[in-house]
C-alpha cells in the first residue's frame, strides 16, 4: 500500500476479517481509507474490532497510543458505495462469488474515477472473468491479501488478459 501516493484515498468493500485487515494496512501504510459494506452497521462494527485490537497492540508496546489513534482516525465507515467516488484504489474483500462480485465492480465503476484502481481480493475467482463486464477491464486486478492481512506482509498482484 505504501507504494501508492499519500494522498490516495481507499475503499474497502467489506468489513469482515479480511476487509477490515485490508482498511488497517492502508491506514498504516498513511492513507485515509473508507468502508463500506452492504450490512448495516457492519463498516462501523469492524472499526470497533479494529479499536479493541489496537487497543491490544498499544498495550502490549508493538503500537504507541499516537500511531494507534492516528490509524483508527484515518478509517472512516461510509453507509453508501456512492461515498467511495473519490477513492484512487478500491479493494474487494466480500464472499468468494462471481456473480455477487461481478455485480459489485459494476456498481463501483459507476462511481469512481476513470482512472482509479479497483481490485478484488479473490484467491480463486478468475481475475480475468471478474473484469470482463467493466467498461475498463485494464484497471482491474487481483490484490489478494494473506490472512491475517496486518500480520502477513504479502500481497500477490494478479493481472487479467486486460
């Protein structure tokens, strides 16, 4: 995430486990980041979780109170996908499915940029098939993150056909 400029903001859709993980990379890496899940409430929950587990870090000295603070202050839950239009990277982290996912890119790119990043966090959906219904399928990729993503420091990169 680092490798992106600061003034990048980030969309996760999906505030499980590996959604949320994902929002805690990049708001480590310095960007503001923004979630957003289809579960009322469930975006505003996993900053909660998040909250308890930089509590944990903070007192186990790994994390001072300042970064923790400054990190769960750069996450923001939003309510409507609409609010990640000025998002320059989105990542995907729902459940493992074509059509939901597929469904979703084509909302997202109503709202981004031309020029945004959009990317799935899929292990096993065909990077390519995902892209297909995009009117952009070039800024589409696969950005897989390893579970748990604040802990394994490695991410593969997946490009489609596009």
């Amino acid at each position: 995430m680092s490798a992106l400029p600061k003034e990048t903001v980030v969309g996760v859709v999906g505030a499980g486990a590996m959604g949320a993980g994902i929002a805690q990379v990049a708001a480590a890496a310095g960007h503001q980041v923004l979630v957003f899940d289809s579960q009322i409430s469930a975006a505003a929950d996993a900053k909660v979780r998040l909250q308890q587990t930089l509590a944990k870090l903070i007192e186990k000295g790994k994390l001072t109170q300042v970064e923790g603070t400054a990190l769960l202050e750069r996450i923001r839950p939003v309510e409507q996908l609409s609010e990640l239009a000025g998002c320059g990277l989105i990542v995907e982290a729902i459940i493992e499915d074509l059509a939901a996912k597929t469904a979703l890119f084509v909302e997202i790119e109503k709202f981004v940029s031309s020029e945004a990043i959009v990317t799935t966090n899929t292990s096993s959906l065909s990077i390519t098939a995902l892209a297909s219904a995009l009117q952009r399928p070039q800024r589409f990729a696969g950005l897989h993150f390893f579970n748990p993503a604040p802990v394994m420091p490695l991410v593969e990169v997946v490009s489609g056909l596009a």
